[in-house]
C-alpha cells in the first residue's frame, strides 16, 4: 500500500509538470517559434550545458530509487519528477536543433529556463543531502575515513556554493542601476497600447541590448531573427546597414540616448509620447536617403 502511494505520488508530480509545461501558453508561443533563431544573453553559456551531466545523475537516483523501492515524496523526488520530463524534451529539443535542423535556438533556449532551473535545484538539494550527512556523521562519530572525508565533502560544496554566490553579487554590484523610464516592463506598459500602429518596427536601448531585443519581440512583432541582425548593425553603430533592411519599418529609441549617436545626423527623428523614433519608410523615399545611399 505504502509502495502504490508513493508510486502515484511521483506519477502525480511528473502528471503536473507535464500538463504546466503542454497545457500553458508558453508551450505554444514555444512551439508557434520553432525556427527562429536568437541569442543566449548569458556570459558562460557553456555552464548551461550543466543540465546534461546532472540530468544523467538524476536518472541514476531515480532508478535507484526505484530499485530499492524508495518512493517517499522527499525534496529530490519532487525536484526530480519535474527535470527527467524536462531534459527529455529539452534532448528531443537539442537533437532537432543541431542533427535534423528542425528546431530553432529560440524555443531551446527559453527552454533552458525549466531544465537549468530544475537541475540548479538539484544541485541544491544535493548539498542539503551532504550537510546533514556530515552532521549526522560528527554526532554519531563515525570512524576514519567517513569522519573526515563527509566534513571535507560539505567544506568543498559550501566554497563552491559561495563562490557562485559571490559572483552573482559582485556582478550586480558592479551594474548600473536602470533609470525607471527605461526599465524593461516600463518600456512594455508603453508600447503596448502602439502595438497595432507599430507592428515591424525595432526599439534599441544602447544599456539595455537583450531588454532590447525582447521589448521589439514580445510588444513590436519583430521576428527573432530579425532581432538579432537589427540588434547587431545598432550594436557595432552601422545605421546604414540598419536602414537597408526591407522589413524594418522604423525605430524607436528612449529619450535619454542621443539619436545621431546611433542612427547618424541624417535620419530624422520625432518624439512619439516617451520615445524618438526614425520612420524609415518615409526617410526611404526622400532625395537624401537617394543620394545617401549611392
């Protein structure tokens, strides 16, 4: 009785997961995604990858589990249920992405964030797992090797979860802080009620590059490949090739950036409510795009 309880508690669990990730809207903005391309806004996106290998252990404690007929509906488990389900599709994601080119790097990329999540949190579970270890291995004062070798094992894994935490602190300690007029939800709460009159046109924040590229993706339209060259010519300040591009049709900047800086002295510009913005498909048919161009 006790084995079929815990076994519909797992089945249950993995049920759930399954249904946030099929049944919700994220899924089919995934899936309406699945050939568009985008950028990783992540420094160490190799790090990632992580999900891999900790995937692989967790299917290991699962069998395990199994095996010894294990089924109590503890932290791991919970965490379990959820990342075996994920990283199956995220590999069936990875797979299409780089063997049948079916998949583009969008929808496995925001799919990262279920997985690395999922897999995070086992790690942390993880190193609960060896600190009550060592604890209970110092109360009940077991011999040598285990005395000395639990407590090494808790040192190293509370260093490295320091280490990790120190990074991420120092990082946003050192980042500016975000004026409130240019914060992304701001920026969204903005374009939202233009979206209709604005539809393919791109909003650059210098500051803010992937807030950027997501406002111009989630609120103007723009495509995410799309995205990801008009983030790119912004970028490396080469307005030219910004203007030469057949689906854009005009860009919005915020009013704290100087426009010339980006989009040169020649586009004009106006002020749309908190924003500039270059109508390029005006500027495209006056004499001095014509001659600009040549």
């Amino acid at each position: 009785r006790d084995w079929l309880l815990g076994a519909a508690g797992l089945a249950g669990l993995g049920v759930t997961a399954g249904l946030l990730l099929f049944l919700t809207d994220e899924w089919r903005y995934l899936a309406s995604l699945s050939h568009d391309n985008c950028l990783l806004p992540i420094r160490h996106a190799d790090l990632v990858a992580m999900w891999i290998p900790t995937a692989i252990v967790g299917l290991g404690i699962a069998l395990r589990k199994v095996w010894l007929r294990d089924l109590d509906l503890t932290l791991t488990t919970a965490i379990l249920c959820g990342l075996l389900p994920a990283a199956v599709l995220q590999g069936y994601m990875l797979y299409g992405k780089n063997v049948t080119h079916t998949i583009g790097s969008y929808p496995y990329n925001q799919m990262l964030f279920y997985t690395f999540g999922l897999a995070s949190l086992l790690w942390v579970a993880g190193l609960i797992s060896i600190l009550l270890a060592a604890g209970f291995s110092l109360r009940n004062r077991d011999p040598f090797p285990q005395r000395g070798l639990k407590p090494a094992a808790t040192i190293l894994a509370i260093l490295a979860a320091g280490w990790g935490t120190y990074t991420i602190l120092a990082a946003d300690a050192r980042r500016e802080a975000i004026p409130h007029d240019r914060d992304p939800n701001v920026v969204l709460s903005k374009l939202k009620p233009l979206r209709a009159q604005f539809i393919g046109h791109y909003y650059y924040d210098p500051d803010l590059e992937h807030a950027s590229y997501f406002v111009s993706r989630a609120v103007l339209g723009a495509r995410s490949d799309h995205c990801v060259r008009y983030r790119l010519h912004c970028h490396l300040r080469k307005p030219w090739d910004l203007f030469r591009e057949p689906g854009l049709k005009g860009v919005f900047l915020p009013l704290a950036v100087d426009p010339s800086a980006i989009l040169g002295a020649e586009c004009p510009v106006e002020r749309v409510g908190d924003f500039w913005k270059c109508d390029l498909e005006r500027y495209r048919t006056t004499a001095a795009f014509a001659a600009k161009s040549k």
